[in-house]
C-alpha cells in the first residue's frame, strides 16, 4: 500500500530541492539506466535504510529487547520482509511466523529526506543546518490476535490492541539513527494520543505545540490516554485561557540524534518560548460531554475510521 509522503505536510521544514537521499549503490549504476529499477530491489537484496539486512535487523531486535518482550505476549519465530517502493521509501514489516497479511506485527516505513529548518526558530541565520533526517512515513505496532477490552480500550483510528512496543521501536530506531549518521528522526501525528506516545522520545520542533502537548497532559494528568484521545475528538478539551475548545494541529516532531538537534531542543530560545507558554495555559476536561459525544459518534462511525 502507498501513503501519501509526509514532507508534503511540513510545516517547519522545508525539503531541499535534492529532497531523495540516494543511496550508495545508486552511484554505481549506469546513469543512463533507468533509475526505477532501483525502487523495486529484490527482497534478497534490499537493505533497510540502505544498511540493514534482515538479519541485522532481528539482531537489533534482541539488542533493545523487543524479541523478548513480544516472546512475553507468546510470539515468536519473526520473519523479517524489506522492500523500497518507487518514491524511495523503506519498508519494515516484522511477521509472527509466516509472511501472511493476518500475521503482521510491525509495519514501520519511512524515507531519508534533508530539510532546512525554519530559521525563525534560530538565534540568527547563522545558527540554521541542512539536516539529514529519517522520516517515519507510517508506524503500525498492533497484535492480530487480541481484541480490546476494558484494560485495552480500542483508540480513535486504531484496528488492533498495540504491542506495547514503542520503547523498544525508539530504542531500535535510535541504534540504526546512530549507525547511518542521521540528524534525527521525524514524525507529524495525525493524532493526539499518537503525539502523547512519540513524545516520551519526540519533541516538537516547535516549543509552542510542545508547551502545549505537555500542559494538557499536566491538568489533565488524572484521565486516561485514551479519554483525551476522545477528549480531543469530541472537542471536549477546553482552553481555559481562551474558553474554546483545544484543537491539536499535527507539526514536526523531532527523535534528535545529533548534536545540532539536541543543542537545539536546549537552547536558551527554544526553552524561554516553552516555559512561558507552559506556564500560561489552563486546560479543562467536559467529561460527561465527552461520553455522550463519543456515544454519538461511535453509532455512525467506527473507531478505526475517526
């Protein structure tokens, strides 16, 4: 299946015009060949991130501890697919045993892309890189074969109970980030309960949408993820600031791995802008609202489709 590229929804960077980070081998083929070919490599020969076979990334695995951890919720024998569609983007599909569309665990697909950064979030011009980052063009985590419950209730766009995996995913990711010499790795949420989860790991790029992110989850600290997930589909989520009801934009979120990115989220500027907004806004929860609401959408729509 192909998705839409997320450099089209940018909002802070923008893509250099050399946006397809080619990888080593493009440069020893024949210009004149057609380059399309090299989209499509066998999946014998493809690499993830253009230096991951599939034993590496089953070694990864056991490194961070994700083998042991999905061996905990009676999984094993993972089988391991790579491929590299036609607009360069990775794909990393983790199987419970057999390559089959019912075993599907993990579904990870992302591109290398260098950005220019907004540089009004710079101390001067001077300050502003071309980055090389890793875009988490789609992340799935989700176990085929448990149904949700009480303890697990379903999310706003979610198909299966998760895997509880992330940490492990951002501890992974984070090794292969370290051994491709990247900047960092990057993600826009369409959801907010999916920034919530990134944001042990990810930052906004901007320290506006960050402050924000993290005072609704200091007032509303008592709520479960998934009632602010409904909270903020229902627009129950009031800004008492402004008395009308939170809406979450979708922006940058950075995984920083380099010194630039890390300086960055650290730098007087980016800190100044966060404080002062954090401390400036007020968030209250309709919770009984947001019950009848969610009733109310759940009898026309299903909760994989909000």
């Amino acid at each position: 299946m192909k998705t839409p590229n997320k450099s089209s929804f940018l909002k802070y960077f923008k893509p250099t015009k050399n946006q397809n980070i080619l990888s080593e081998e493009t440069f020893e083929v024949d210009l004149e060949e057609d380059l399309g070919h090299l989209a499509f490599q066998k999946k014998s020969n493809a690499l993830f991130l253009s230096r991951f076979n599939e034993n590496n990334i089953l070694e990864l695995m056991n490194k961070v501890g994700l083998t042991k951890h999905l061996n905990s919720l009676g999984l094993d024998n993972f089988q391991v697919d790579i491929e590299k569609d036609e607009s360069q983007i990775n794909y990393l599909k983790v199987y419970y045993q057999e390559k089959e569309p019912q075993n599907l665990l993990i579904d990870l697909r992302v591109s290398e892309t260098r950005f220019i950064p907004d540089k009004d979030f710079f101390e001067n011009d001077n300050d502003v890189e071309v980055l090389d980052m890793v875009v988490i063009e789609w992340l799935s985590a989700q176990h085929p074969y448990k149904s949700f419950d009480h303890d697990r209730p379903q999310l706003p766009g979610q198909k299966n109970p998760g895997l509880g995996s992330l940490n492990y995913l951002m501890e992974l990711m984070y090794l292969a980030g370290k051994k491709i010499y990247k900047d960092g790795f990057m993600d826009i949420p369409e959801h907010f309960h999916g920034a919530t989860m990134y944001s042990k790991k990810f930052k906004f790029f901007n320290p506006v949408s960050e402050a924000i992110l993290r005072a609704v989850l200091r007032d509303l600290q008592e709520y479960s993820l998934a009632e602010l997930a409904w909270g903020v589909i229902t627009e129950t989520i009031i800004d008492s600031t402004t008395n009308k009801p939170f809406i979450y934009e979708s922006s940058e979120q950075i995984f920083p791995l380099s010194k630039f990115m890390k300086d960055y989220f650290n730098s007087k500027k980016y800190q100044e802008t966060f404080n002062q907004v954090y401390k400036s806004q007020k968030f209250d929860f309709n919770y009984d609202k947001m019950l009848e609401l969610r009733q109310e959408l759940l009898q026309e729509n299903n909760p994989e489709d909000l």
